[in-house]
C-alpha cells in the first residue's frame, strides 16, 4: 500500500467516524456506537475499503492509549484507592461469575472441548475499559462514584484477563499449567504499577523545567506523547496490556497524583492543566481511530447466518455472559440503582475479548462457528450497553446523586 | 513488525528529534538540523533501527503535509499574491540557472549520458519548501518581506520540479517529449488553487455550524485533518505534490482569505485562531517525524568514500547548484542584503530532490556513486543552509528592516 492511499484511508476513517458519531448522537445513541458502526461499514463487513491492520492498527492502539492516558489524567488517585475496595470486589465477581457459568455453558450443555470451553469462558472475561469509560465520559458520569468503581473494576478485570490468557496460552503449548509464570506476570503488573507512574512523574518535572527554557515549539505534545508510548510498549514488554501502560502515565500526570510513602514531588496543577490543554486535540484526533478500528475487526461477512448452533450458541451465550457480568456486582454494598448500573457498566468486552477470539481462531482451537459466536457476543456486549446505560442514567439517574 | 514495535519507533523518533533539537538549539544551530540528525542516527546511516518506510513513512507525510498546512494557515495571501511578481522571478531564475548549470555540469565536463546528465539537473532544481519556512519560522522570519518571497517562490519552484519530473519520466518510458501531458499537469494545477481553497472554506462554513450543535467533543481536531489529508490525498492524484493540498486547505482557513471574485464568504477570524490552536499541538507532533525521516533517508553508509570521482563530481555540483540557486535571486529589485538572503534560503533542496534522486536510482539511470553524490549534494544543501541563514540573519539582520 502506498504513502498516498494510507492518508485518503486515515482521511476516510476520521470523517466516517464524525458522520456517524454526529448521527448517533442526533439519534440520541452514544455517539461511540457511530464511530464503531463506521468501521463495520469501512470495513470488510461491508464496503471492505479497509482492513483492521498495518498502519490503522498502529493509530488504533495509540488511540487506545491515549485514551487510557487521559482517564489517568482525569483520574483522582485518592478517589480511586477509596473506591479500591468495591472495585476489587466488582471486579472479582464480574471475573469469576462469568468464567464459571460460560465455561458451564460451554462445556456441559453444547459439549464443547475442555480447552476451546476454556477459552471460549476466558473470551466472556474481561471488560472493555475503552468503550466502558467512553460511554461514561460522555454521558458526563466518568468521574461519579460508581464511574470510579467501574473505572477500578475494569482495570483490575484487564489485568486479570490478560493473567488468564497467560496461563491459557501457556497451556496449550505445554499441554500443564504453570504457576510460576502466572505469578511472574502478575508481579511484573504490581511493579509496574509502582514504578511506572513514579519513572513518568519524574521525567515530567524534566520536561516542566526543560520547557521553560527552551525556544522550540512543541515541547508538551512531542514528550508526552513520546512517554506515554514508551511506558505502553514497555508494559507490553512485560507482559501488560499496552494500554496500561497510558493509563499509568496519565494517573502520574493528574492534578491529584501522590506517590506512595509520600515521596516529595509537588503537585503541578499548572503544568498538568498545561499538559491537559495541550493534549486534549491529540487524543481527540486519535481515540476515534481505535473506535472505527473495533468496527474494522468485527468482520459480519464473515458469519454462517443460517446456522442453528450459532444462533443458540451465541443468544444463550450472550444472555449468560451479560447476566453474570451485571451479577457480579450485585455483591457491593450500594443501592439498587447504583449496582445495576456499575454491573450494566462492565458489560461491554472489547480489545482482550477480541484477543482471546482471535487466538482461539489462529490455534485452531475455535471452529468458524464458535469464532463467529465469540465475536457477534463481544459485538452485541459492545454496542448495546451504551444504549442502556444511557436510557438507565434517564431513568433512574436521580437514584445516584451523591 | 507488530503493533508494539512500531509504537516503539515512533516513541524513539518523537524523542530522539526533540533532544537532538534542544542540542541543536543550545548549539546556536537551527533545530531542523538536530531533527533531521536525530534521523541519521537512528536510520540506516548509522544504527540502522527505523528505515523510513511504512508506518514512519506515513506520519512523516502526514507531518510535511500539515506543516504546510500551517504554513498556509499563517499566509497572508493578499501579501502572497502582492509578491507574486517578486516570487516568480526569484522561482524562474532559481530554476532555470541551476537546471542549464547542473545539466552543462554533468554532460560537458564529466561526460555522462544525456537523460543522466538531465535528471541529475532536475534533481538540483526544486527548493525544500519544509525546511526553508521552518528555518524561517524558527528565526521568527517566516511572515517577513522576504520570507513571503521565499514561499511564493518555493511554492512554484515546486511546481515546475514535479512538472520537469512529470516530463522526464515521459521521456523516459516514450522516449519523445510529451508536451500535451505537461500541459495538463499545469492546468491541473492551476485548476486545484483555484477550487482546494475553495472547496475547503466552504466546508469549514460547515464544520463550523455543527461545531456550535454538536456534543461530541473533537469537531476541529478531526474534521480539519480529515479535509487536510483529504486534499492532499486528491492533489497527489492529479498528479500535483501532496503537501501542496495541505497549503490550498491552510489557505483557505487562514485570518486573511478571499477568495477570488469576490465571491461572499465572510471572514472567520474567530474560527481561524480556534483552528490554529486546536491544530498547534497536532502540527508539533507530526511535523519532527518528517524532518527525522529525511535524516532516515539519507544513508550515509551507502556511499563509497574512497571513490575520486565521488568527491569531484559531488563537491563541483554542489558549488554549482548552491551558487547558482543564490543567483536565481538577483534578478530581484531589492537590497543587496534581502537578495541574498532570498537566494541563500532557495538553497535547500528537499523532498522533491530526493524524489527525483530516488526515482533515477530505481530505474538504473543514476550508477550507486552518481546517486551518492545526489544525496550528498541534497544533504549539504539541506543541513547547512539554516547555519548559514542564522549567521547572516545575526550579522545584517540589521539591514532587513522594514
């Protein structure tokens, strides 16, 4: 592919993305649901103009991270370890009921394989944070109390998918499970956790300085942008989400950040204001990339409309997989309106669902069928939660006042 | 190569440009030169870790075309078209006299054939419109009497370099020259000025009344980029350079636009400046990635050092091509001082050079040793151009007022 038809299809991805989001928006649906709507129709669903790789997949994940990045940014640190408690366990229940009960499901009523039914649960894992706190954010709740349980819960629910695929992927290469490699990896995370944000505050007082004194322009969007990538791939190195890594940048840039054991490095309002200023447009330009590219990835064409088990797989799938996501936050101590509405939250699978699918697909392991079961669930997940959460905000959205 | 490794690559880029650009700075040497050296570096003259193709390529595009694109955005274009006169003779001379020197160079004295001897002068023609108005920029230069000049001129010096491009490459596959094909080139030239600014305005009227509608954050970010990439995209189809586009659509945003006619357009002064300050961060990010990509280009370890008449034919060409692109400059009526800082700043040769070079090594015109010392010449016109432009700035800068 050449230089010129690459910058007619960025070209073509941003503006599909603002007409549709537009559209959505006027139709009173989230306006991500455009955005990924546009991608279907780019992509080989429909038109097949463009493909889910290369070069849109690299400003897709940049995409992704920015947008981590800013929820990190946007992020009180002390509201988040606050919520820590009930995200942990909103987290563990939206991990735990829907691994069991699809894996259930898979294994016992449709009689699939140990591994594939293993693989098939772990694809119903793991919520995307992406689309999670876009809905919210846009729906103005991202920084609410339960728009921080969820927030938490999601993070934690990433780590422990991507701790799962681990072992799965472990395990069907060697045929055992192997511990210590599971807790190498989730040791890596805690580090990275501790260190990452401390690396990146310590680097941005470089940058503040640096900035004050020098004649070039650009200083803010050119380092940022460089840092954030880097501790991106470098969580990716370690076995992390990228996307991980852009979100503990944006927490260690935050007006709000403290580090632990009070280590002394003053807060920069100013600088972070700055940073926020400056970066937004960037983010603005890149997240709705990510967006069209899920829709990019969710190839419809590919599906066997007419088959009997897909429609019973994936309806009953779906059904147990949304219900056990919204169960597992019924154990939180809030009311009513607020544990529905943090359990419809951590419905929506997005990129480590679409991972676990397609390298179920790559091994073999998920036949045509179940592959395209997998992927219209995660579609349905993605696409309808923002439709509820926001008619529910409509509803009962005055049962949440704090 | 994965996602991860190439968000890697533009991590390494984004930094490696901004510390070579401090230390440039703090040097006293123009930034673009740290830039363009952070490249080098990287690429394969030295450590050989990015090579400036695919996904680099591609932003560094995007970068030259929105670089321009602010370029256009800060045109005055009543002022441009009042130094229309000026800009064409200086564009004319700084073509003609390099082009008959550079060509007489190559045949008469070091006796190489004629299509070689007439693409190694249309490699010597054309100005880098990029690092010229950076330069500018950066000395605070860009929207001064002679920097106008320098634009319009640059701007047609590109013009007529695709055009004789467009014909050699004719000549090349034909054998005959086809004058009928160069003409319509120039029509569609003349034909995109016309309508790109525009097309553009009018769809900023659009984008601008949705703005005010919309509750999706991000309109000017994306739409502005998407209609930026989008006319570049078009221009490279009509066979036009692709930043080019990116100029037309700052144009037509710019403070100052009128549109020929009269046709009634109100001015959107208020739009402009939310344009300009929404894009800056996005400009400064891209724009470094163009100028290290040139670095990335230029391998220096292909060249065969030991080789006489490498240095011979490099180092008359070079004082042939620089000394006659500063007298392409006194055809002008003004001070002896602004005529040569006029000349001296066509001096660098660019991207189009490097197509031109590229294109002959490709096709098997140009022997390994002829294409080196192409890129020699490019490369020393190119880096030292803005040393000099500092130093004379600093030493009759005096004499340039208004």
């Amino acid at each position: 592919m050449n230089t010129s038809t690459a910058i007619l299809q960025v070209a073509m991805i941003l503006i599909a993305a603002r007409v549709f989001g537009e559209l959505a928006s006027y139709l009173h649906i989230p306006a991500v649901i455009g955005e990924i709507f546009a991608g279907v129709i780019l992509g080989p669903s429909l038109i097949g103009y463009i493909q889910p790789e290369g070069l849109i997949q690299v400003l897709a994940e940049i995409g992704i991270i920015l947008l981590l990045f800013q929820v990190g940014l946007e992020t009180d640190i002390g509201e988040l370890a606050r919520s820590g408690y009930k995200s942990t366990i909103v987290a563990i229940g939206g991990f735990v009921l829907p691994f069991v009960a699809c894996f259930a499901l898979s294994r016992y009523a449709f009689g699939l394989d140990l591994l594939v039914s293993l693989m098939a649960a772990g694809t119903m894992t793991a919520t995307s944070i992406g689309i999670t706190m876009r809905t919210l954010t846009d729906l103005g709740r991202a920084q609410s109390r339960e728009g921080r349980i969820v927030l938490g819960a999601a993070v934690l629910d990433d780590i422990l998918g991507v701790l799962l695929l681990a072992i799965l992927y472990d395990f069907m290469s060697s045929g055992s499970i192997d511990i210590a490699g599971a807790w190498r990896i989730l040791l890596f995370m805690l580090a990275f956790f501790l260190v990452a944000p401390t690396v990146a505050k310590s680097i941005s007082h470089v940058i503040r300085s640096r900035e004050q004194n020098s004649d070039i322009p650009g200083m803010v969007p050119t380092t940022i942008v460089s840092m954030v990538l880097f501790l991106a791939w470098l969580s990716h190195e370690l076995g992390i989400p990228e996307l991980l890594g852009g979100f503990a940048t944006g927490l260690a840039l935050s007006r709000r950040f403290f580090l632990p054991f009070g280590v002394a490095l003053q807060a920069q309002p100013e600088f972070s204001n700055r940073v926020q200023e400056q970066m937004k447009p960037i983010i603005q330009l890149f997240t709705p990339i990510f967006f069209a590219t899920v829709g990019l990835s969710l190839d419809l064409s590919s599906l066997d409309w007419s088959s009997p088990f897909f429609w019973i797989f994936s309806t009953s799938m779906a059904v147990v997989a949304i219900a056990t996501k919204i169960a597992g936050a019924f154990g939180l101590r809030e009311s009513l309106a607020r544990r529905a509405i943090v359990g419809m939250s951590m419905v929506p699978r997005g990129e480590v669902g679409l991972v676990f699918a397609e390298l179920g697909r790559q091994t073999g392991l998920f036949d045509p069928q179940t592959f395209a079961a997998m992927v219209i669930v995660i579609a349905y997940s993605t696409i309808f939660t923002p439709v509820w959460l926001r008619h529910f905000y409509r509803r009962f959205g005055h049962l949440l006042e704090e």
